[in-house]
C-alpha cells in the first residue's frame, strides 16, 4: 500500500485506510464540515491549520501501514 503523503488530502487519507479515522480521532480532527479537516484540505494544510506537527501526523498515518 503507498504511503500517506502531506499533499494527500483528507478525504483520500481517509479511504486509503480504515483505521485512518482513529488517527484524526486521536489528534481531534474530525472531519466535518465546520473544522479545518474538511475532506478537500491536504494534511499539510490541517496540520498547518491545527498547529500540528506536519511530520508526526504523516508518521502516524504511516504507522497503520506497518501494522
């Protein structure tokens, strides 16, 4: 399985994996439509947006593909 990217966006990380949700779950993120993790935004833009590490979001996601 490829690997989640920052310039992934929201909505393709989420059907990249089933688990992905509990990622975003995890850094309270989730997903609607009034939040900045709305399905078009990039992971780099919500974790500019959230002020997350950009780096530990996508190791995280990653982390789902080695489990």
């Amino acid at each position: 399985m490829e690997e989640f990217t920052p310039e992934m966006t929201v909505e393709a990380a989420m059907a990249h994996h089933p688990k992905a949700r509990w990622v975003f779950a995890a850094y309270q993120l989730q997903g609607c439509s009034q939040c900045a993790a709305s399905g078009d935004e990039t992971l780099a833009e919500v974790a500019e947006g959230y002020g997350i590490a950009l780096e530990k979001l996508v190791g995280d996601l990653n982390s789902l593909l080695t489990a």
